[in-house]
C-alpha cells in the first residue's frame, strides 16, 4: 500500500493558502453585507452593462432635473412673495387714499402723499427683489435690477406732470408717459424686452413666467401711487378740492390694478403646482430606477449572512487545526 504525505513546510503553505482564500470570502461577504450589493458586479451581469448604463443615465437625467426643479421652486417662490409685498402695499394705498379722499384736509393730504412715498419705495424694492444673484423681473438681464429707485421715478414723472391745471389732465399725461416706450420702459426701467426661456423641469415639460416689471398691472400700480405721491407738491399747484378729487379717483384705480396683481400672482401659483407636480413625478420615478438598479445587483441579505456565518467557523476551524499541526512532535507522539 502506498502511503503519501506531506511535509512540514507544504503543510503550512497550505494552510496559509486556505486561510488567505477564507480571509477573502469573510471580506467580500462583509462588502456586501454592509452595502447591499454584490462585490463582483461583472459576475453577476454576466459581463452585459448595458442595462445597469442605461439605468445609471437616466437617474443622472433625472439628478439635473432635480436641481432643475429646485431652481424654479425657488424661483417662483421668491417672485410670489415678492408680489405678495406689492399686493399688500397697493392694498393699503387703495384704502388710504379712498379714506384720505373723503376728508378734505391739507394734513390729511400730506399724509397720503408721504405713505405714497413709502409703499413706493416698498413696491419697487419687491420689484427688484433677486434670487440666486438673479433678478426675478429683469426678463433675461438677470444681472441687473429692473428698477430704478423712486426718487428717480418721482423726478422724471414731476417733469411731466408740472404745470398741469386739472385733474383729468395729470391723469392723462401720467399715463401717456408710463405706455410711451419712450417714457417709464426708456427712463426707469433697465432690464431686458425679452422674457426668460422656459424652466425645463421634466424630460418634456417647462414652465414659462413672462413676467417683467414692465407689466401692465406693475405700471399701473407704480403710476398711480407715484401720482399719489406728488399730489401735494408745490410743483404740481393742485387746490384742496383737487388733491381730494385725485386721491378718491387714484383710489379706485388702485383697486383695479390690485385685481391684476391678484391674477399675476394666480398665473405664479399655477406654475409652482406645476413645478411641484414635476419635482413629485421626478422623485418617483428615481425611486422606481434606483430600485430596478438595486434588484440588478443586490445581494441577499439573509444568504449572505448566513455564508458568512459559515466561513467565519470555517476559519476558526482551520486555526484550530493549524494550532494542533503545531504542537505535533515526537516527544509528545512517544509519551
């Protein structure tokens, strides 16, 4: 009978062997353990990644629109607050005005004017409010506020309105000078004629808000309370009677660019839904890709567990066995 056997050397070799290839499986098993997903990614494709690409593309497509999303959420957030701050303050002109219209008092006269000041200056600094280092009502001159600042807006509106003997006719040259494009869109205003392009917010879907400090609901608000504001002075030489004519009339007008106002911010709303409606859309969609990408290389957890469990006594037998290997001797074989 032939016996075979190894020596020493050869035997610790081996061992040394084994315990490197055990070593190796606890660590890939305790990768995918902890992570969730198959250490050999290639193995388990077969080699074919055009699945796994095509799913890693489109969850990028769909990371840019997050941003793009958030961008226009924003975005539209800032703009509906900023009309929020100018609805207000036309709100309480209009009821300021009809209130100081009704009383025939030159006290009462300057204390319209100067609120008119006030909620001036209010409404074009929510008109120059910017986001992102970008002007919401600039159109696409987002690097520049659309307005300047009421005292300009007071002075170049004074030069066309001095000298002027009735009501009727400030009225009309106040508004003849905010619709010339010569006047208020050449003097005061500083952005751009053309509107910003879309938010694209989904693969096929984008959000437009042609929204400038141009608008005709803007203009008509900003003109009556900057009339409001030069009302009482000397420049314009109007009597008692005439200032409480012109505040009630101002007044009533104010309601109606209020009502404007109302709308702009209704077409606003309706572009945060839809936003909202994409960014929804978007994020389940993800979460549908992200899962289909996990099923491609997931790894079970109780499966690998439970070999993990099962080269880890692996291991631990074979130090036992290398343990006794070393204590062997003929000393101890004779005793």
């Amino acid at each position: 009978m032939n016996i075979t056997s190894i020596g020493d050397l050869e035997r610790g070799m081996t061992l040394r062997t084994r315990a490197t290839d055990i070593k190796t499986q606890i660590e890939t098993l305790s990768y995918e353990m902890s992570t969730g997903r198959v250490q050999d990614v290639s193995g388990r494709l077969g080699g074919d990644y055009s699945q796994i690409l095509d799913l890693d593309r489109s969850l990028a497509r769909l990371d840019a629109f997050g941003i793009a999303t958030s961008e226009a959420a924003l975005f539209t957030d800032t703009m509906q607050l900023s009309l929020k701050t100018l609805g207000d303050s036309v709100g309480d002109m209009t009821a300021s005005l009809l209130a100081y219209g009704t009383a025939n008092q030159p006290v009462n006269h300057e204390q319209a004017s100067q609120q008119a000041k006030n909620e001036l200056d209010t409404m074009i600094s929510a008109l120059n409010t910017r986001v992102g280092g970008r002007s919401l009502f600039s159109g696409t001159a987002t690097d520049v506020s659309p307005l300047q600042s009421s005292n300009d807006l007071l002075t170049a509106l004074k030069s066309q309105l001095t000298g002027l003997a009735t009501v009727a006719d400030i009225r009309l040259a106040a508004e003849n000078w905010f619709n010339d494009p010569a006047g208020f869109d050449a003097v005061i205003y500083q952005g751009s004629n053309s509107t910003l392009s879309p938010m694209q917010i989904s693969e096929n879907e984008g959000v437009t808000l042609p929204i400038t400090a141009t608008d005709p609901a803007f203009k008509a608000a900003l003109r009556d309370v900057a009339v409001a504001a030069l009302a009482t002075d000397s420049a314009l030489a109007l009597s008692p009677d005439q200032r409480t004519a012109l505040f009630t009339k101002l007044g009533v007008e104010l309601a109606n660019a209020q009502d404007a106002t109302v709308k702009l911010r209704a077409k606003v709303g309706a572009a945060e839904a839809r936003i909202e409606e994409a960014a929804t859309r978007n994020s389940s969609a993800r979460t549908s890709l992200e899962f289909s990408r996990n099923e491609l290389i997931a790894a079970d957890p109780y499966e690998t567990a439970a070999k993990l469990q099962t080269v880890q006594f692996q291991l631990e037998s074979l130090y036992s066995v290398t343990v006794r290997n070393a204590n062997l001797s003929l000393v101890n074989f004779l005793r």
